[in-house]
C-alpha cells in the first residue's frame, strides 16, 4: 500500500516536468507550518509523521524534501548548519528574545541538491506567514537559483574570507561551481550520518540548557501561532 508520501508525491508532480516538480514539492513543504516542539526523533520515519501531523519543524520538513526529490533523480546530500536562535532580525517578544539569548547553538537542517554542474542550497523551513516577524521566506523559487538560508550561520574559522556575516545569503568563493558548504555547514550523504552527527551535538548539553530549549520551544510555537492570526 502506498504511504501519505508516496501519495502526496503523486499529487504534486502529477503531469509536471522536473523542474515544475521540484518547484511544487518546495512550496508545498514550506507551506507546511513550522513547528519546533512537535518530536519526530526517527529521521526515517518523520517524513510519514509531518505529513499526518500537518507540522513540523526544518528536520522533518528536508527529509521528506530530500526524500521526494531523490524521487526525481535529483542528487541531494543534508546540509547541517550552526546558528543562534538570538537573531536580531526576528520580531520576538521581549520576554521570548530573553530566552533566545541564552540558549546554546543550535543546528538546523536544509538540503543541497545538485542542478546541473551546481549544488544549490533548498531551504524550505519558514511557512509564507512567518514573513509578517521577520523570518526570511524563500518565496517564488525558481527551481534552479539558490535560496535563502533559514538561519544566519555562526563563522567558521575556515572560510571567512569569502564570507558574510548576519546574513541569510549563502557565500560563495568567486568561481566555485562545485558541493561547497557555506560558512560553518557540514554536510551529509545519508540520513545516518546525519542523525548522528546531530544526535553528538545534542548529547553535549547541559541539563540548564536542555531546560532552557525546553521552555523556549514552549513560548515560541504560541508565539508562532499569534504571528499566523496576525492579519497584517
């Protein structure tokens, strides 16, 4: 029997070429509501439980992006990046941009899918009303160009030369064409290394910072859904 995502695959690449597919499988997932504080801790199965919760946050959402776009032959490897959730950028509330400045670095998920001779970064983690507090939407994506970063990465100290800081463009050395990270992404092949590598960052946390996160999914996923209501 085929699965909700085999379903939705159908559904929206039903009667489009490649780069029309690409394109509604993107708008799709972005459509889906962010969501931090839904658990969806198996990376194998939390394609299948975003599309039954109707939620999810940029783990879940790139998997199954990932998931589909592989579907169409498309090569796309995880990219894994280190940010702070204190983004000056944001429309918190004042209380929620407390706890945002004490939290530890957190790593978020995007994919990096190959578009002819070009590794392209598809970030598909920020539902079009998030855009109303600051959040950068990636809107009317061609299916060839590269999107904006969800996050602001933090520095690495390798590449800095080439890179931008507090920005959500991806930065580029002149001339590079081939799979090369922004600044302060790793990379992943499968879902396993990826996970894993996850799973070690998690590990390290201190019981206050685990605290901390705990209370701040909380607050900003209320806080999300007041932005969503929000008429303008």
């Amino acid at each position: 029997m085929p699965s909700l995502a085999d379903k939705k695959f159908h559904d929206w690449t039903h009667d489009l070429d490649t780069r029309a597919s690409m394109v509604s499988i993107f708008e799709h997932i972005r459509d889906i509501p962010y969501s931090l504080g839904v658990p969806m801790p198996d990376p194998k199965t939390s394609p299948e439980q975003l599309l039954v919760e109707g939620k999810g946050s940029c783990g879940p959402k790139h998997y199954l992006l990932a998931e589909m776009f592989r579907k169409l032959n498309l090569s796309v490897v995880y990219a894994t990046i280190a940010f702070s959730w204190n983004d000056p950028d944001l429309c918190y509330p004042p209380e929620l941009r407390k706890q945002a400045a004490r939290l530890p670095v957190a790593h978020h998920l995007a994919c990096r899918v190959q578009v002819g001779c070009r590794w392209i970064l598809v970030d598909a983690t920020w539902d079009p009303p998030l855009a109303k507090a600051g959040f950068p939407v990636n809107d009317h994506w061609d299916g060839y160009s590269e999107t904006k970063c969800a996050v602001k990465p933090l520095r690495s100290p390798v590449r800095t030369a080439y890179c931008r800081t507090l920005t959500n463009e991806p930065c580029r050395a002149k001339g590079e064409s081939e799979l090369c990270p922004i600044d302060g992404e790793k990379n992943h092949w499968d879902v396993v290394d990826r996970a894993r590598y996850y799973r070690e960052k998690v590990s390290v946390l201190t019981p206050v910072a685990v605290e901390r996160l705990t209370r701040f999914t909380r607050d900003f996923d209320a806080w999300l859904v007041g932005v969503r209501q929000q008429k303008y």
